[in-house]
C-alpha cells in the first residue's frame, strides 16, 4: 500500500484561498524552480508528527526552501 493509498487526502490537488495558492503533497521531488515552500510528513510507528504554532494552530513541520 502506498502512501497516496493510505492518506488520500494527503495528496489530493487542492486550492488554499488565503495564500491563492494551488498546493500538492507527494513524495516525488518537483522541478527545484517550482518549489517555495517544503513540509514533510514525518512518522512515528503509525502516528503522524504535527507541530502547533504559536496561535494554536497545527501543522505539518517545514519552511521555505533557500536557494544556494
């Protein structure tokens, strides 16, 4: 079973109005000039790893990709 299998929800297409932005997960790296932004989803045993901001909000850990 694939991840995409397993979490379909996770790597269906969808728009994020408050960003105007047309986002996607996978576990396929995308052309670098495309990425902006990266999160990962990090497991332990069967359990997702989640961060929570400091507004309460939860979230999968990440940040902006930095161009070398």
């Amino acid at each position: 079973m694939t991840l995409a299998d397993r979490y379909p929800l996770l790597h269906t297409p969808t728009h994020w109005a408050w960003g105007d932005m047309d986002v996607r997960f996978s576990t396929e790296a995308p052309p670098d000039e495309l990425v902006t932004n990266i999160h990962v989803v990090c497991f332990v045993g069967d359990n997702i790893v989640l961060c929570r901001d400091d507004r309460d909000i939860w979230l999968l850990p990440g940040g902006t990709h930095e161009r070398t």
